[in-house]
C-alpha cells in the first residue's frame, strides 16, 4: 500500500479541491497542486506562544524551504507536519494541517498514520544501531511490508546516492558509515517506504561542504517522485534548491519569543526582489 | 635561522631533567598511581591463586558429575550442587527478570518522573543495599512457612528479591543512554511507542540490560546466607520437585569448609573454583552473546 492510500484510507475527505486556498502570492500555485494546506494560527508549549499565523501550504514534487533566523519557529512548524510536536509535552496548535484535504490535527487521527506517510530526516544523523542493510528495511518492517526486501533497500539506497558506497557491507553497523554518509543512510530509511512528504530539519548543518553538495544533488533528484520540505540556516542551500521559500522572522513585541511567516513566495522572486523590510534585511545579513 | 638563534636553544630546554620539581612530581605520581593499580588487583589474583591451588587437585570428571559424599568418606563430587545452583538461579531469574525489566522500562520510557516512578526507584535503591539475609528471612516467612517445607522454590524466591533491584536500576541506566534521537527516528517512521520500544530502545539498549542481568545473577549465584534460610542443602539429585530443599554450591562451601573431614574441605575448595568458574563463563557468554560485529 502506498501511503497515499493509507492516507486516504483512514481519510473521511480525500478531495484535493477542497483545498482551501492559500494567501498571496502562494495562491498562484492552483489548489489543486498544493499536497499539504498548512495553516497554523497559534502554536503554544504551555503557555509560551512559539509561532502564531504560519501559512505555509505545500506544492507537490517540489522543494519548499524554511528560512529565519534561530527561535524563529521554522523547526516547529516542520515539525508541525508529521505531528513530531506531539511529544513535546504542553503543545497545542490551533489552525489545521490539511493533508490532501484531511486535517492531520483532526479528531480521529492517528497521528503514527501520519508519521508512516510523512518521512522525516533529522539535523543529526541518526542511524539505528543496526546493519545498514536492518536500518534501511526498518520502515518496511513497521508497515509489515510483504514483498521483496532486498530490491526495496536497494532501490532506497540508490535513491540515497549510496548503493554504491555499501553494497559491499550491508552487514556492517549504520553507525560506523562516514557523517555524509549516515545522513545518506537515514534519507534512504525515510524513503524506502516512499513517503508522500519527506521533511528534513537541517539535514546538512552536521556536514562538511562536500557532503553538503551531495545530500542537495540528491533532493533535487528526489523531487521528481517526492515533495520536500526542509528547513535551513544557510541561505545559498535554500536558493540552489528549494522551489519555494518561506522566511520567518521572531516577534518579541509581546515579551516572548514567537516565530511568525513574513514571506512566502517562489524562492527566485523572495531572493531577487523581496517585498518586506525584514526579508530584505535578513538577505543583505543584516541580523541572524 | 638566524630568528631561532635569538630565543634559547633547543638543546638546552628540552632537556629532560629529573631534578626538575615538576618533572619529579611527575614522575613520582605515575610511580604512585601504577603502585596503587597494582595492590588494588592483588586481593583478587591473591583469592583466584589460592582457589586454584587449593581447588584445581580435585578437579575431575567424577567431580562434575557425583553426590557429595557423607561423612568420612574419601570419594565423591559435587554435581548435585553445580546443578542445584543452576536450577536456583534459574528459577530466580524466570521470576525476577521479567519484573526488574518490565520495571525498568517503566521508569525509563513510560513513567519518568511520576510519583510511582519515584517511588519505585526509591524502593529500588533501598532493596538493591539491603543485607541478603533479610532476602533469605523474607523468602523463609511468605515462601518456607506457608509451604511448610525448605525448597528449591524458596531459594528461588529470596534469590529473586536480591535480583529485582539490581535488574531494575541497571537496566533503566542503560535504556535511558539510549540516544534520544534514535528514539525519535523511528518515531519519526511512524513507529508506535511500542514498536519503538521492542524494536529500537532494548535492542540498543540490549549490551548495557545484559550485562546488569549478569551481575546480578553471578551475585546470587554466590548468596549463601539467603539459601541457608530456604532452599537448605540436600546430598541428592535434583529430581524435578522444586518443593524440597535442593543443593547449592555456596551452601556446600559453607557446609564442608567446617568439616572436620580432609576431603569434605578439599571439596569445599574445589567447588569455590567452580562456581568462580561457572560465574567467569557466563559472563563471557553473555559478551560473546552481545557483541555487535563490525561496529567500526
């Protein structure tokens, strides 16, 4: 089963259509386009309100990238969509996650649903003190996927630009592959069950440049089957791959720190000709 | 060159001299630290030494494998007590791990820092210091008096109440070493709590709980004073009936190395030697088990 048809099983509402559409300039993108409607209004841990008016509705196959500086909420509302937050003890979020139409936030969902459709990649490389070969089939067995392992991880790892770095050795520990390496292995798990949504929460602030390099080739041969959302601190990342690019900026107005959207448009105009002030002062490297 | 031939010459101040203070306090502290290392594994190789002495001339296959002997009598082994352990520390350990772990994944994953958690790990830390032959006269009160008879059942009992605590503390330590961002990983793949638990946390945790398990089963292994009070001493084979008293080795070391008869303490000594023994190879086991090949 794919997740789209997991998805849409469990789903009451599976109508791309009603898609609400998104604000601004997002809106250019037809609604039917768009995988996931993320619209969060307010996202408290207790009583601290850690981002409020995030509308950040995503396009399928394409890149969409978060950007701000530090506190600014982007790796919650990342984590927002594949309900990682949950563990997070006090959250709450008002607003609604449509996924293909159904609000993952709904009532009856079960959010480790969610999670089987939705892959995640981490800032750290975070491999199973498994074999690469066991790290890899690891999703495939959650899912009690019954079919041919061997050719799923291969694929996966092919995918993940590191088949040919391992074929060799897919006995050995994920643990002993190289920081790059690693990252690679842990794209290959995300997937291997071929998730409608892959998020990456800086995927490369652990690596060296040329690792770096690689891991973006690879996303952008990834968007021919996957959609992508990543978050990223480096600005160069975010133009070289994102289609799409939001900017978050932090408001302590109110006393606390809360992260809110500024701008969310196609990554060449937000880069060339940003409308707000925050934006373009955050471009020219004015604050961090 | 003619810049280094202004600052002080090489040979000069890299000199070694031992007359320096530094260079000599140096030394001396390493001097001390080997000297200490050394006299801290003097006890332990004094008491291997001695068992292997005293225990190795009576090594033998008849050893292994026959009664002790009664009294005066020049033949004989001690395989009724090899066994006898081994069928205790067994039923201890079919009665304690189950809980010590289930525990200990309580504490480290589900309960945290609850009020029952708390608690328990208070409990815990109480019970694992407790003298053991409070085990043996708990295990006497709800396990020999209510049955009516000493057993191997009861030794079972009290060897359990000296496991849990040690399991338990153990075990939570080495589940909660767990990365958390492996735990998040597999969450992040749509794991359930549970999955995550049985497939992620205690396999990488598994090193770190076995060898807890091994310490606290080699401990009771050992216990003397709690078999004393429960399981007792028996010159037979064990024959399947856990309700009768059983043999044991600390028991038939506490037993023959007061015996007035030469043979009945040689055994004594050869029995020490073993249960070291018995306890050195399950630990190797329990390595050679555990080991993750080619991690590096």
């Amino acid at each position: 089963m794919t997740p789209q048809e997991v998805l849409s099983n469990t789903a009451t509402i599976a109508d791309h259509r009603r898609t609400r559409p998104a604000t601004g300039e997002a809106s250019r993108v037809a609604a039917a386009e768009w995988l996931v409607d993320c619209q969060i209004e307010k996202l408290h841990y207790g009583s601290f309100l850690a981002v409020r008016d995030a509308h950040v509705p995503i396009a399928g196959n394409q890149i969409t990238a978060f950007i701000g500086p530090s506190g600014c909420g982007k790796s919650t509302v990342l984590r927002s969509l594949n309900r990682m937050n949950d563990f997070i003890p006090g959250f709450r979020l008002d607003g609604s996650v449509r996924f293909q139409g159904q609000d993952i936030y709904g009532p009856d969902v079960d959010p480790v649903a969610v999670r089987r459709s939705v892959g995640m990649v981490f800032q750290q490389p975070n491999p199973f003190a498994m074999s690469i070969y066991q790290n890899v089939a690891f999703g495939l067995k959650l899912n009690r996927f019954k079919g041919d392992y061997d050719e799923r991880v291969e694929t996966a790892l092919r995918g993940a630009a590191l088949w040919d770095e391992v074929k060799d050795k897919l006995s050995a520990s994920g643990l002993s592959l190289s920081g790059g390496q690693q990252q690679r292995l842990c794209i290959a798990r995300a997937i291997a069950v071929e998730p409608a949504l892959l998020l990456m929460d800086e995927p490369c602030s652990a690596l060296d440049p040329i690792a770096t390099r690689r891991i973006e080739d690879l996303m952008l041969e990834l968007k021919e089957r996957y959609t992508i959302a990543i978050v990223t601190h480096n600005l160069q990342q975010a133009q070289r791959v994102a289609d799409r690019t939001a900017f978050f900026y932090v408001d302590t107005s109110a006393g606390g720190r809360t992260g809110y959207l500024i701008e969310y448009r196609a990554t060449g105009e937000l880069f060339d000709d940003p409308r707000e002030d925050r934006t373009k002062a955050y471009l020219r490297g004015e604050f961090s | 060159m003619e810049g280094l031939s202004q600052g002080p010459r090489a040979e000069a101040s890299f000199r070694l001299r031992l007359g320096d203070r530094r260079t000599f306090a140096d030394r001396a502290l390493t001097l001390i630290a080997i000297g200490l290392g050394v006299s801290a594994l003097l006890p332990l190789f004094s008491v291997l030494y001695m068992l292997v002495v005293r225990g190795s001339p009576l090594l033998s296959l008849e050893l292994l494998t026959e009664l002790t002997p009664g009294a005066g009598m020049e033949s004989g082994g001690i395989g009724n007590a090899i066994l006898g352990t081994v069928v205790v520390v067994m039923l201890a350990a079919g009665m304690s791990l189950p809980l010590g772990l289930f525990a200990a994944i309580y504490l480290a994953e589900y309960g945290e820092d609850s009020g029952l958690s708390v608690v328990v790990r208070f409990a815990g830390k109480v019970l694992s210091g407790m003298p053991s032959i409070l085990a043996g006269v708990f295990a006497y009160a709800i396990a020999v008096s209510a049955l009516g008879s000493f057993s191997a059942f009861a030794g079972g009992v009290a060897l359990a109440i000296l496991i849990v605590p040690t399991v338990m503390l153990t075990a939570e330590e080495a589940l909660r070493l767990v990365p958390s961002k492996m735990k998040q990983a597999a969450l992040g793949m749509g794991a359930t709590r549970a999955q995550m638990v049985t497939k992620v946390l205690i396999p990488t945790a598994m090193p770190g709980i076995l060898t807890g398990v091994m310490l606290a089963l080699s401990r009771a292994a050992g216990e003397t004073a709690p078999l004393l009070l429960t399981a007792l001493f028996s010159d037979y084979w064990f024959d399947g009936k856990l309700g009768e008293p059983i043999a044991s080795l600390a028991v038939l070391i506490y037993n023959f190395s007061g015996s007035p008869f030469e043979y009945q303490v040689n055994l004594a000594w050869a029995a020490s030697l073993v249960l070291v023994a018995l306890v050195l190879l399950f630990n190797v086991l329990a390595q050679v088990v555990t080991r993750r090949p080619e991690e590096h």
